[in-house]
C-alpha cells in the first residue's frame, strides 16, 4: 500500500493539474473571445451550421476562419500557411498588432496571399443551406450570393452580397484599375468638393481625410507619421542620416542591409532608408557632383567637373624609364576634391559671413588656405583579395581647409577658420596608393599628375555658385604635413643621415653642433631646383665633394614644393627617442667611462626598460611613436630615472634639461601659441640658449661635434618659424598620421575584398567620413546618446521623429 503522505502528494499534484490546464483553457477561451469580438462579423459571415453535409471535425476546421469560426469567406493564407477571412485577419492585425494570431509569427497585410486553387475549388464547391425561413434549398458555396439574391425581403439573409457572383475582395488586394473602378463615385465627390474649396488639392484632402480618421481611431502614431509626411519631414530617417549612422559605425553594405530588414520587420515600417537612398546621397558629398569653372582655364586639366574616382596610374605605360610600375594607386581629381570639399562647408562659409554681417557680399575672391599632408603608412598587409601583386606598403597624400578669408576693405576678413586642424575628421584624403614612400620612381609617377593640377590651380580662380550666388576662389597650397624622410624624399635632398642635418638650413652637422641656436631659414624649393640642375650639369667642372659642398646635399630633381617647417608630432618623435637614449647613457654613468661595450649599453637599456614599465607602467617598444613619446616626456620620468642614477649632481642635470624642454614644447604644439602660451613664447630664446648650454656642457659626451636633426630645429628655428606662420602645431601632420588608422579600419571593415577595388572603396569611405554635413548628423546622435537617448534603443525605432527633430536641431559641425 500506498504511504498516506504520498498519496496527499499525488493528489495535490492532480488538483494543481486540472487547475493549470482550466486557466490556460480559459486564457485561450478568452483570447478566442476577443478575437471574435474584433472581427464582428457574424452578421455578414456564415455558420459553419449551415454546411449540408455534416462533415467530420477536422474538415470543418480546415474549411472554417481560424478567428471567428465561420466558413470562410474571401480567404487569404499567412506566411505561416494559416488560412483567415480577409476581413477578420486585417481586423485583428490592426488591433493585436502585426502577427499571426494563432501562432504569434511576425505578419503584415502586405504578406497576405489567397490559397491555392486547389483549396478554393473545394471550397467553392460546399453545399450549404439557404438560411432563409420559406427557403429549403442547398446551393454550392460559389452559387450562394446568386441565389440569395432573390431573398432580398429575408432577414435571415443579412450577409455581404456581392453582384459578380464571386466572393467580394476587398479593396487593398484588388488591382489598381479595379481599385479605380469601385471608387471611381467617391473620387468624382473628393475631386468636385477639392475644386470647389481648395482650388483643386485633391492630395490634401485625401491625407487630411485619413488623417481625421486615425486620429477618430486614437491611433495617434500613425496619424503622427501621416502627419509629418504632409509636412515633407518623413516618417523614417533622412538618407543622408542613414549614411552618417552607416559610415561612423564603420557598417559594410550587406552589414546596413541586414540592419535595414531587421529593423523593418521588427516594427513594420521604414525607419532606415535602404541601400539605393544611401548612394544618391553619397553622390553630393562626392567629387565631381558640383559644376564649377576655372578662369582662366586650367592648363593641361581636363574642363569636364563630373569626375570621381580616377586611376592614379591613367595614362601611364607599364614602365616609367624602363622602372615597371607595381602598384594599385586610387585619388580624386585635386580640383574637383577641393570643389567637394568647400560645397561640404557651405553651411559654415555662409554662417561666417552672416557673422561678420557680409551677406550680401559679392566682390572679388575668397582666399583658401589649403593644408597638404604626405606620409607613408608601412606595413599594411593583408591575408586576403586577389589581383597583382604590389607592395604591402602604402602612402596616403590629403588635404585640410585651414581657414577663408576675404579682403574687405583694407584688411581680410576671417570667414572660416578650422577649429581642429590636426583632427582626422577634416583631413580628407586625395591619393591612395599600395606603394613605398622610399620608391622615388613610383612616389613621382603618381604624385606627378596631382602636383601638376595643384601648380595650374595656384594661377586660375574657381568660380562656383554657394549660396545661389556664383562667387570666386582663390588658393594657398601649404606643403607642411610631411616628416623628415619624405620632405628630403620629395625635394631632392640626401637621407637623414647625411652631413647636411637640416631641410630648412644649409648648416653641416658640425656647424650646428658648435652653433647651436643660431640659424636662420636659408633653403626654399626654388633654390633646391637651381641646386639640381648645377648637380645635374656640373657647369663649373668640379670634383664630386666640391660639387656636392657647392649644392647642399641636393641630389635629386624636387617635384614637390614644401614649406620651411618643422612637423611638430616627428619633433616629438625624434626629441623623445633621443632623450631615452640619454636616460641609457646616464644609467651608465658614459660621462665617465665613455667606451663602453655594446653588450653593457644592451644592459642599460634591458634596465631602462624594465623600471619605466614597473614606475610608469610604459611597456617597452621596438620603435619610438607618439603615445610613448607624450607619456616618456614627463617630470616624473626623469625622477623615475634619477632613482636608477647614484650622482646627485646627473639628478639635477637631467632635471633642468627636462623641465627647459617641456617650457618649450608648448610653443611648437599649440595650435595658437601667442594665445595659448604667450610666456613660454616669450621665453623660448632664453630656455633654448640655457637648453643649448647644457647639451654642450653638462652632456658634452654625447653632443661634441654632433646633434640631431630634430634638436637642430627644435633650438635654432622654432622662433622664426612662429613669426613667419603663427603657429607650427596647426600645420603638423597629426590628421593624417591619425588617418592611418582609418584606412586599416576601412580596408577591414568596408571595402570589397579585391585588390583593385579596394583602394577605391576605403577612398571613398574614409572621404564621407570627413564631411562636415555627415558629422553634424552624428555630432546630435553623440548628444542624444549623452543626454541618455540612445539610438539603438527601441524609443528610437518607435519613434524616430524625436531623432530626427534632434537631428534637424543641432547647429554644431564639432564632432
């Protein structure tokens, strides 16, 4: 026998059983209830009681509504193959929301089908009794409406008649001439009534119509939407929002797409714009959209302005002097780019000049400075793509508007002045390239054609409408973002390690180590060409090293024109690297035992390393970048180091050379030294004069008759410099060392995994991510997302006029 507590058990279990199994009976009971309520249509359906035949179970079932349970009349099948009246299944989508209501799978009224012919043959051929009083007949479901017709007097016969003899449809499923054809009275009243008090709108009053209708309905969302469609705002997101949300977060096209469809099918409608609206929006911030002219014409440049995306090896032969060209090049017309680039900054020119109250300006030209930058990227290789095969190295040549003026008077007037001049957002990229910046051949060969537009540009004026009006331009071209190795690669002159230290001076590296601060900007582009063609021809008839003492180091022809300048990230660079050589050197007390074998200077470093990584957290690396050098170049470095140091008197040494070089240092970074440091400024000839003392006393070991390239500049040029351009930190090549990244990312993330293509892709893509009317868009998306409004969320997808509100808000281009 049973224990009795096992049996309490048992039957509490049959009792909690019979309990579940009577709540979800009811729960279903009643949710089949609502349905039915929803749908109201028993006044207009059928029975299934009125089937002649008395049909098993399952039949009815198959032949019967799944929502009200009647027989079915204009039946359509779901996704899902459930199988509803029209009217009820479009009720309850309406209702319930957008999904089957027997299995709860996402369903819209678009995805609405009538059943096979098979199905509605069988259907059509049910007999059913006439449910008229004085009436006994059967007719088959096809003949029903025919033969009801003649009990017109019946009220039992209360059901949708319709006069063709087969099932009504209803109106979203006909056709568009049959849609015409039934409405054909009410379009004729609409039209009568649109002519006679709204002068012939008849698109008005219909969306108003709709619009009192939904609103009657509480259903406020659409009607919010319809709303917002009136008044050409959209209910989704603007393409040109879809493509700041689709370049920014770094999206392939497949990746946007499977966003784009989920999206739509979570919520039913049209947030996100699909890929089509995307690439017409692409079209206007890409070069060669805008017309424009050159006056005079550009010489040896093409007038055509529908121009994009060109190869940088057009026109070119296999080999250049018997040198075969491998290499994949992608740029844009420089002009043309330059055309983009200011009708992206429309908005901010405009804007400018309202605030300096010239908007009704029309006189002579706007002056564009133009910020060029140059640099290799290294190694870029990739595991992927197919096609030749060419250097795994790459060089990026870009661009940046620095400021526009216009002479006004007797003085020029600021228009627009970039806020970030060293940001990757404004450096825009002109020239892709698979190739090694130390290859001369291939360096001049595809930078040759761009280098021409950009001289023919320096004698024409552009004239381009902004505004609605046509207004003239002028540019400056400013060759200063580019390092040492490639200002000596691009004018002609020895490596670095040559006797000839200096790219803006003519000083040996003896001269400057003797001398160390004072110098004056001697060499120009001009004169590096007189000193190549003397090279070249050697007119006076000198032996090599007279020849080579008579031009300077000069030994190759120049085909780019740069500026005097010091790139303050290299400076950097190179200072840091040259001070954790120092730290090494005081390790090992060199002032005192200055032969040294390799294997101990290998010691000091192995220590160097290790007390930076455990005091500073700096692990140690294989080449000097600009991360290391921001956090070597600090006091409290050097009192890491000093611990490492026994002499008291090296400790206060190496603190005043540190503590002269980060006085210095803000003068060659900031962006606008006499505002943002004017005593470091002021100071500098005395800190570099007390700086140059110590390097030639205290540390006389390492600096008797030599000097870097770098500490060369840092001492003996930064004044004259400042005075000539106002700042060397706005000029540096920071944006486009940070572009670097984005083309990796780029290469990754969005271009076609070929070689020939890609370049074109990431160049494409990296020049969107530089549009000032894209970041406007992302720029609100960043303050929404701070004000705790996030645009993944599905507020968002609810409701995207907030974003979109917000978006339309927001007046600042910062990103």
């Amino acid at each position: 026998m049973l224990d009795p507590a096992k049996r309490t058990r048992q039957r509490k279990r049959r009792i909690q059983a019979r309990i579940t199994s009577s709540r979800s009976s009811s729960s279903s009971s009643s949710s089949s209830e609502v349905m039915k309520k929803i749908a109201s249509c028993s006044k207009i359906h059928l029975s299934t009681e009125l089937l002649a035949v008395d049909f098993p179970t399952h039949f009815v079932k198959s032949i019967s509504c799944q929502i009200c349970e009647h027989i079915l009349a204009d039946p359509v099948e779901t996704t899902c193959k459930h199988v509803f009246c029209r009217i009820c299944i479009l009720r309850c989508l309406k209702v319930m929301g957008s999904y089957c209501p027997f299995c709860r799978y996402p369903c819209f009224p678009t995805d609405l089908e009538s059943p096979g012919k098979s199905f509605l043959s069988v259907l059509n051929s049910l007999m059913v009794k006439c449910p008229a009083k004085e009436c006994s007949e059967e007719v088959s479901l096809e003949k029903y409406n025919q033969h009801i017709s003649s009990h017109k007097e019946s009220r039992e016969t209360l059901v949708h008649i319709n006069k063709g003899g087969r099932p009504r449809q209803h109106l979203l499923s006909l056709t568009r001439r049959a849609q015409k054809h039934r409405l054909r009275e009410l379009k004729m009243q609409v039209k009568a009534f649109a002519d006679k008090e709204e002068g012939g709108d008849v698109k008005s009053v219909c969306l108003t119509l709709f619009l009192l209708a939904l609103r009657a309905r509480n259903e406020h969302r659409q009607a919010d939407e319809l709303e917002a469609i009136m008044q050409g705002r959209g209910s989704g997101l603007r393409p040109a929002v879809c493509l700041a949300i689709r370049i920014n977060t770094f999206l392939s096209c497949s990746q946007y797409h499977k966003m784009y469809r989920t999206v739509k099918a979570i919520t039913g409608r049209q947030i996100f714009q699909p890929l089509h609206a995307l690439r017409n929006a692409e079209k206007v911030l890409l070069p060669g959209y805008h017309p424009f002219e050159w006056q005079p014409p550009l010489q040896n440049v093409s007038s055509n302005t529908d121009v994009g995306i060109i190869d940088g090896l057009s026109g070119l032969s296999a080999s250049v002097d018997d040198y075969p060209v491998d290499t994949i090049a992608k740029r844009f017309r420089y002009d043309a780019a330059l055309v983009s680039a200011l009708m992206d900054m429309e908005e901010d020119i405009l804007e400018g000049m309202r605030t300096q109250d010239l908007d009704d300006y029309l006189n002579g030209p706007f002056t564009v400075v133009v910020k060029e930058s140059c640099d290799g990227m290294g190694d870029v290789s990739e595991k992927h793509g197919s096609g030749p095969a060419v250097p795994e190295k790459a060089v990026r040549f870009s661009f940046t508007v620095m400021r526009i003026t216009i002479a006004h008077g007797s003085q020029n007037v600021k228009v627009f002045e970039e806020a970030k001049p060293n940001s990757e957002l404004c450096c825009k990229p002109l020239c892709l390239m698979l190739a090694d910046e130390s290859d001369h051949e291939t360096l001049t060969a595809i930078l040759s054609p761009l280098i021409a537009e950009r001289e023919a540009m320096k004698s024409s004026e552009l004239l381009l409408e902004m505004g609605g009006i046509l207004r003239t331009f002028k540019f400056l071209f400013r060759g200063t973002g580019y390092d040492e190795k490639l200002v000596r690669e691009v004018e002609g002159l020895e490596a670095s390690g040559s006797v000839y230290i200096c790219t803006l001076c003519d000083a040996t590296r003896l001269e400057a180590s003797q001398n160390l601060v004072f110098h004056s900007i001697t060499r120009s582009h001009t004169e590096n060409l007189e000193r190549y063609e003397v090279w070249r021809s050697n007119p006076y008839h000198e032996s090599v090293e007279e020849l080579r003492d008579r031009v300077k180091g000069v030994s190759a022809k120049p085909f780019i024109e740069t500026v005097p300048s010091i790139d303050a990230l290299h400076c950097d660079i190179g200072n840091a690297a040259e001070f954790y050589k120092i730290f090494q050197l005081e390790i090992g007390e060199v002032y005192k035992n200055p032969n040294a074998s390799k294997e101990e200077r290998k010691r000091w470093q192995a220590t160097l390393d290790k007390h930076l990584r455990k005091k500073m957290n700096l692990k140690p690396i294989m080449r000097m970048n600009g991360n290391f050098a921001r956090k070597l170049m600090t006091k409290e470095t050097v009192e890491a180091v000093c611990e490492l140091i026994p002499s008291v008197e090296r400790h206060e040494a190496l603190r005043e050379l540190m503590d002269l070089y980060l006085k210095m240092k803000p003068v060659w970074r900031s962006t606008c030294p006499a505002k943002e440091c004017p005593d470091s400024l002021c100071q500098y000839s005395f800190n570099s004069q007390r700086f140059a003392e110590l390097l030639s006393t205290k540390f006389k070991y390492r600096y008797e008759g030599k000097i870097t390239n770098y500490f060369h500049k840092t001492l003996a040029h930064v004044p004259e410099i400042i005075e000539r351009d106002g700042s060397i930190g706005a000029w540096a090549s920071e944006g486009n060392e940070s572009g670097n990244k984005l083309f990796r990312r780029f290469r990754k993330m969005n271009a076609r995994q070929s070689k020939c293509y890609e370049m074109e892709d990431v160049l494409k893509h990296h020049w969107l991510y530089t549009s000032k009317y894209l970041q406007k868009f992302m720029n609100a998306h960043n303050a929404l997302k701070n004000c705790g409004f996030n645009a993944n969320s599905n507020a968002t997808l609810e409701d995207p006029l907030a974003l979109e509100d917000a978006l339309e808000s927001q007046d600042s281009m910062e990103f």
